[in-house]
C-alpha cells in the first residue's frame, strides 16, 4: 500500500523510500554530533535546543548562513563528496565566531535533482565532521529532491550556523587601538571562495583533475582544489578565555580588502606587511596561470590567511604561541595605525 501511495509522485520523479532510507541512514552520523543542549532527535519538524545560560548574564544569539558555491563543482566532477560538508559548515561557524560567538548548532540544506542515497550520506557525515570541528550539533536539516532543477550527478548546498556570546563578551572592534598588532592565522588553501576564477583559470591551462598539482608533492589537482575550509573555533575558543581579543575577521569573499574594514574603527586603518606570512603554492599557481597582480589576487583569494586577529602589540607573541599550540602556524602580519588616506587597507612591500 504504501508503493502505491507514492506511486504518483514517483512517477514525476521524486523517490520517496530514498528519501526516507536516507534518514535511517544517517541517523547515527547527527546522534555523534550531539551536545548537551540537544532536546530533540532527527526527524522532527523542527530542532530542540536548550542552551546553557548559567554562566551568561545578558545573552546574545549570533547566526550566520551561507554555501559551498562553485567548489562543488570540483567535487562532482571529481566524484569526491566527502569534504564539502565541512566547507560549508565552516563557512558560517567561522563568521560567528567573529563575534565572540560559540557555535551551539547548525543544520543543512542539501537539494538535488535525483537523490543518491550513497553521495547524500557522505556529503553529510562531511557536514557532521564539520560541526565536531566547530564543537556544536548537527541539529537538524532538510534533503530535497527536484527533478529538473538540477543537472544529472549534481547538488546544492546551504545551511546556517547559530552561535552565543554574552554580550560583555561581545567582539565587534570598537575597542581597536592605534598600536595594536594584527595577527593571521593560516588558511588550509582555497577554503571556498573564487571558485569561478578558478576553475576558469583551471580551463585554461589545460590541467585535468588527476594531474598531479604544479609544486605540491603527492597531490593531484582534485586534491588540492578540495581542501576543505578551516575551522578556527577551537583555537579561538581558548583565546577567548582570558586574551584580549579587540577585533576578528573570517577572511573569505572578499579578501582581505573586503572583509578586515568590516570591524576597523572609522578613524583607523590596518597596515599588513606582505611579506611575513607563507604563501602556499596555490595562490602562486593561480596569480602565474591567470595573469593577475597580488591586488587582484588579495581581493579575491585568502592568500593563505584565513582569519585574523586585532590584539594589543604586547600580547601579540603570546597570542601567536597559543595559537601555534593547535598546529596551526600563526603570524604577525601586520598592524593598527591612524587613518591618513581613503582606503582602510594598506598593503606594504608589493
């Protein structure tokens, strides 16, 4: 009877017992996620959260959404799902974190044209990777199956990230001082933006997927263009604690001239030193093979800083030392001056 039921639907596409098979299916993958504020179960019509405010006087909720973009691209034509979760995970987490915000949950969207139960399931074990990285629950979510929306063997993904801070402890660079040291934390690669450029440059220069990557050792293509997203919370939540962080930024679309002016003072501006931090092989394959300045390449791209901090000149050793603690290489990159022209951004030693 239930075939039968669903036999109309079927017909116009939609596979209802892949639908369901994939709920059973990942069941266990969302249950690993869980934090002590989670209520409810997967499968409810929404998520139950119960966030722990004892030690938060006045607190403030922080969310965040976004995708994945046109790296999934690489991944179907690659046939490698299992990453991609992590991306997209990390790209609001991170953004929340800005803040001050701990994440406390996040859920997903994962729509495609004819659901593959198989790929369905690796892409969001990815994205339960991606929440124990960013220590919250894969609270919920929601699959979506629309024929004719989407070409053969390929998905969207989207999802939201919801964080607390309270609101003594809330970062938004007001307290940013003249003098104060700017310090970048290392990205893992491409994270997840500019895909388009690159997989025009990509195109262009004649490289397949499985080639082995230009001056990365052991790495094809695929390989390297599939590095998922950074994520900064645990090593941000430890400075959290007892550093004074005076300002953050996620430097994704953008780059650093788009997004370090988001939490700069009116009457200050950020002088980055190019030259004190490693640039991975990537960035310089991609300025080489597109013809593009380091301008153009730090408007778009991460340049291989993901994310910054603003602290005081005094606590920049310690705080670089912190963060070198959790494996990820660390810098000072920069610094906090008045402002004396019209942009906010000066990079030196180009």
């Amino acid at each position: 009877m239930p075939n039968e039921r669903a036999k109309a639907y079927t017909e116009a596409g939609v596979n209802i017992a892949a639908g369901n098979a994939l709920v059973s299916k990942i069941k266990h993958i969302v249950a690993n996620t869980q934090t002590r504020g989670v209520v409810s179960e997967i499968g409810g019509f929404g998520g139950l959260f119960k966030p722990d405010l004892a030690t938060i006087k006045d607190p403030f909720l922080v969310a965040s959404t976004d995708g994945v973009g046109t790296k999934l691209k690489i991944a179907f034509a690659s046939n490698c799902h299992d990453t991609v979760g992590i991306d997209l995970v990390a790209m609001s987490a991170n953004d929340i974190l800005v803040q001050g915000a701990l994440p406390l949950f996040f859920l997903d969207y994962f729509a495609t044209g004819k659901l593959d139960v198989s790929i369905a399931e690796t892409v969001i074990q990815g994205i339960a990777d991606g929440c124990k990285l960013a220590e919250c629950a894969l609270l919920g979510g929601e699959t979506a199956e629309m024929p004719d929306m989407y070409k053969e063997g390929e998905y969207d993904l989207a999802g939201f990230c919801v964080g607390i801070v309270d609101n003594k402890k809330l970062i938004d660079g007001s307290s940013i001082r003249v003098g104060d040291a700017i310090i970048g934390i290392a990205s893992s690669g491409l994270h997840s933006n500019g895909y388009s450029l690159v997989r025009k440059i990509l195109a262009q220069s004649g490289l397949a997927l499985t080639d082995p990557f230009p001056g990365v050792d052991g790495k094809t293509v695929s390989q390297e263009l599939l590095i998922p997203t950074r994520i900064y919370v645990e090593p941000i939540r430890h400075l959290l604690r007892d550093m004074p962080i005076r300002g953050m930024a996620h430097i994704t679309g953008g780059g650093f001239y788009d997004n370090i002016p988001r939490i700069l003072p009116e009457r200050i501006e950020a002088i980055i030193h190019f030259d004190s931090w490693q640039i991975p092989p990537v960035f310089h394959w991609l300025k080489e093979e597109g013809k593009l300045s380091w301008q153009e390449m730090l408007q778009i791209f991460n340049c291989g800083v993901g994310y910054i901090l603003v602290v005081p000149q005094e606590q920049a050793e310690e705080t670089i030392s912190r963060i070198r603690a959790f494996t990820m290489p660390a810098w000072q990159i920069g610094t906090i001056d008045r402002r004396t022209k019209d942009e906010q951004i000066i990079i030196d030693c180009l």
